[in-house]
C-alpha cells in the first residue's frame, strides 16, 4: 500500500491503481451512480436466469422439449454473458471518468435485444403454430 499524501486524497491500493490505470478520483456521486447501473445489469441478469429456469420448470406441458431447451438456453446464454459484461463495463466507465475521456459504448445491448427479440421470435412462432 502506497503512503497517503496529507494534502491530497488518500492513497489507492496497488490492486485499484492497476486496475483503474491512475487517473484522478471521480466525484464520488458519479462512481455510485456507475455502481447503480452495474446492479441494474445484474438484476437484469438475474430476472434472465429466472425466466430461462421457469421455462424449463413450468412449461413442459405447454411447450415442446426442444422450443423449451432453444428458449431457455437463449435467456440463460444472455443472463450469463450479460453478469460478465457488466463488471467489465462498470471497469470501462470508471476508467473514462477518471481520464476525462468519454464514457464508452455498452456493447452487450445489441446482443442483449437480438437475444430478447429471438426469444420473443421463439414465443411467436410457437402461439402461431399452436392456434392452427
């Protein structure tokens, strides 16, 4: 651990300072709000994985097993890929906000609607079909 200077912010540890890549320390009001975000994504998540469970749980007379495997792979595929991008990207902003650089895209947002859109497309499909 670094020695804290009097005047100025205390020290960072060598781990955050690698991690972060120097910088100044962000008004702190800025980090939570990012900190905020980064849970909203895990909620996110976290809703995901419970609705790729409750397809394979409580749709067995409702769907047939591959609609159930495709749909509840697609939203435990996405709960997953998304818990892993958002501490990569709560790592992303924090860094553009401590070199002053602009706060960088949320790439998982694409992947994450085209994955919503094919599960949604799935359900579709499948009440279309089941109506005839």
């Amino acid at each position: 651990m670094t020695t804290p200077d009097p005047d100025g912010p205390p020290a960072r540890g060598r781990f955050t300072s690698k991690v972060f890549a120097g910088g100044r320390e962000p008004d702190p009001r800025f980090t939570l709000a990012n900190e905020r975000t980064f849970l909203a994504w895990i909620r996110t998540s976290l809703a995901l994985t419970a609705g790729g469970i409750a397809v394979e749980a409580f749709t067995g007379s409702v769907f047939d097993p591959l609609t159930r495997m495709v749909l509840g792979s697609v939203l435990l595929g996405l709960a997953g890929l998304l818990a892993v991008t958002a501490g990569f990207r709560w790592i992303r902003v924090e860094r553009a906000m401590r070199h002053g650089r602009p706060l960088p895209l949320p790439l998982v947002v694409p992947v994450l609607a085209t994955g919503g859109a094919v599960a949604a497309g799935v359900l579709l499909v499948f009440l279309l079909l089941r109506q005839v």
